[in-house]
C-alpha cells in the first residue's frame, strides 16, 4: 500500500519540496522549525557530517546518509567544530534558498533540507507508520548516488523548472526508504 500512496492514489496528495541547500561550515547551528499540519522534513547530506538534536535525541548523519523527521517536530542541524557556535545567514533563490554559516563561506557538510506535504487519508496513514525519525544509509546503493548527484548539478544550475524536478527527485529519495 506504500507503493500505492508514492503513485498518487486518492487521498494521499504527496507532494516534495525542496526548500534549502544548506552550505555549513564548522561549529553552525541551524534551527528549523515545526512543519506544521500535514508536513514532514526530510534531509539529504551530500557530503560531510552532522548532528540533528531532536526532542528524542540525536542522529548523527553522514554523507550519503537520509533523514525523515515524519512528525514535523523542530529541530536542530549542528556541525562539528570547537568555539562558540555560529549562525546562518539565508539567500533567497528563485528555486530555493541557500544558507550558509554567518562565520565563514567555507563548507564542511552540503545538505538539501525540504518537506513532504501530505494528505489527510493514505498519505497520514503512511507517515503515522514511519519510524520516527526515519535514518537511512544510501552509501553503498549506486542509483541513489547518481540520484543526489542529479540533484546537485540541477541546484548548481538552478533555472526554469528546477524546483519541480528536484520536488521529483525527492519523492523519488522517499520510496528509495
């Protein structure tokens, strides 16, 4: 039935968003916020190592590595580094925004942050029987790299139609789970 809702079945009206690549460098923090009803985050690390602070605890994400935080609990993005923790500044883009550490331009980990909407019927039932959080490994699975590799040269050129192929793209990470 899983299958069913990832298809676009009545009722399930799922839809990704990618909504951020976040380019941290060391000792960030990066809150994020409730999702709100009917929403999901996900995050994708491309390359580098994070932690993720959720009210139940830790994950620590590696590259190659997903995360579904299926209740749309907030939450917080920390990467590794000694000092005072930093902040992020946010830019505007057409297809979605970029952040950043507000201490350095110099990246240690690349992640794609978005969201999964989701309907009130099949596609609540599916994210209610998620693990919470959902943390899978990708690393030894070649279509998902070529996958998140597409994903990042469409963000690199980001134009016209970006933000419904890497929305696509997305979906397509979450029946890979």
């Amino acid at each position: 039935w899983r299958g069913d809702v990832l298809n676009g079945q009545p009722g399930a009206r799922l839809q990704a968003t990618l909504d951020k690549r976040c380019i941290l460098g060391r000792t960030t923090v990066m809150d994020v916020p409730v999702a709100g009803e009917g929403k999901a985050w996900f995050h994708v690390l491309l390359d580098g190592e994070c932690t993720v602070d959720l009210p139940t605890g830790q994950v620590v994400l590696k590259a190659g590595e997903a995360l579904v935080v299926p209740n749309g609990e907030p939450h917080r993005i920390r990467t590794n580094g000694s000092g005072r923790p930093h902040g992020t500044v946010e830019t505007p883009g057409e297809s979605f925004d970029v952040i950043r550490s507000s201490h350095t331009s110099d990246g240690v980990i690349d992640l794609f942050c978005g969201r999964y909407a989701y309907g009130s019927g099949a596609g609540a039932i599916l994210f209610r029987t998620l693990p919470d959080p959902l943390h899978v490994t990708f690393a030894a699975s070649d279509v998902v790299e070529m996958l998140t590799s597409i994903m990042r040269r469409e963000a690199i050129d980001s134009g016209a139609g970006t933000a419904v192929i890497l929305g696509s793209l997305s979906s397509a990470l979450l029946a890979m789970m």
